[in-house]
C-alpha cells in the first residue's frame, strides 16, 4: 500500500511555476520526504528530499507543511524537460520493510506545453 | 561509466527461456536495489542487498527468480522458465548507504519482453 497520495497528472506551461502535490498523512516523525522524477525511457533520478524544513536545490524547492502531512515540489520554472513522472516517497529510520522496499505509487505525469 | 549501467538494455525471449539481467552499480555503493515496472504502472520492489548481509527477497514474485551480488558489486537478476506476465522494465538502483537520507541511483532499466 503506498503511503503517499499524488494527483494522477497534472500540466503546466512552459517557464511557468509548477507546484506539484503529496499527501502523507500516516507519516512518522523520523521518515524522510524523498521525491523522483522519471523522463520517458528512463530510470528515475532523485530531485530532492526533506525533514521537516523547507529545501533548496538546483533543481527544485520542497516546501513541507508545518504537521509534516503533506508537502509540494516545486519547479520555479518549467521547462519541456521537466516533463516527467514524479513520485513522492517515504524514507522510514529502521531499515527494514516497507522503509527498504520504498512504496512507489503511481506518481503524478506532469506535462508541460510549450 | 560514473552511473549504474544495466545490460541488456533490450531483451525479446520466447516463453520458457531463461533470462539474465546485469546490474553494475556505482562503485564503492553498499546497497543494491531491483525493482520491476510493467506499463503505466508503479516500481515494483524485487530484492534489496546490503553489503555482505543476507538480501532481503521478499519482493521476488515466484521462485522462477533469483538474484545474487557478487563481490559486494555486480548483481544479476536470474528469472526461469519466462512467461508473458514478466514483461517489464528491471530497474537496478544503487545507494551509498541504505540509510532514510541515502539518494538512490537508477541505471536506465533492462526492457523484457517475453513472446
């Protein structure tokens, strides 16, 4: 059961802002908010991932709500590029389990018109 | 390379034949993830390996698979007697620590097509 809720696809145009949605209400105080993204015909590649303070990094922000049950990817400003799967995804403290297996939803499709 | 390589990256069997998928992570990473991924759909957990302790199979779908890592690096991913229901993508992904902060690495996946 993944422990994530993401819109199935969302769509944005290009050089505009994208904020793009996770739901986690179940989460622990020690899990770890991780996002991927997956480029057609690829495997997917890490963008970023947070605590509990809002992160920064060359590809994007993730913001995180105060109770932690959700948070936001945000791309400054889309391009065609960044049409792609994204997955938002739990990292627990033990490893073992569903922490290990890392539950993969179906993500969010995000397209971007030129 | 600098990245996971997976070979082949293309794959068409006839049903019943064995297959071999190749997983060469980024050297000097401890822990070394399969995941499966059929059309439209999610990762799929498979096998997880951790340094010299015993791999986590509890993802492995039938006992027509298996998996080993040899030398703490290069893994392969053995599936038996193919069906068509083992059309995917096999995606290896490699980490440097299996630990809640630790970025996986994917490779570009092996596409398995069984006729």
């Amino acid at each position: 059961d993944a422990k994530t809720t993401q819109p199935n696809s969302m769509e944005s145009n290009e050089e505009e802002p994208v904020h793009l949605p996770c739901n986690h209400s179940t989460i622990s105080g020690t899990d770890y908010i991780h996002w991927y993204r997956q480029l057609p015909s690829q495997g997917p590649e890490y963008v970023i991932h947070g605590l509990t303070s809002n992160v920064n990094n060359r590809m994007a922000s993730l913001a995180i709500a105060e109770d932690r049950k959700s948070s936001t990817l945000i791309l400054h400003r889309a391009t065609l590029r960044d049409a792609a799967v994204y997955y938002c995804i739990l990292r627990g403290l033990y490893n073992a389990g569903n922490n290990r297996k890392l539950i993969w939803g179906l993500g969010t499709s995000l397209a971007v018109n030129p | 390379g600098a990245g996971v390589s997976q070979s082949p990256s293309n794959k068409v069997t006839e049903k019943g034949k064995d297959v071999e998928l190749r997983c060469d992570p980024i050297s000097g990473h401890t822990a070394l993830y399969w995941y499966r991924q059929s059309l439209g759909q999610g990762l799929e957990f498979l096998i997880y390996f951790q340094g010299n302790s015993a791999p986590d199979k509890s993802g492995l779908p039938s006992d027509r698979f298996s998996a080993e890592r040899t030398g703490g690096s290069v893994s392969t991913l053995t599936i038996q007697r193919t069906q068509q229901e083992d059309s995917a993508v096999y995606l290896c992904a490699s980490s440097v620590t299996s630990g809640r902060a630790g970025e996986l690495f994917f490779g570009e996946g092996s596409r398995l097509t069984v006729l």
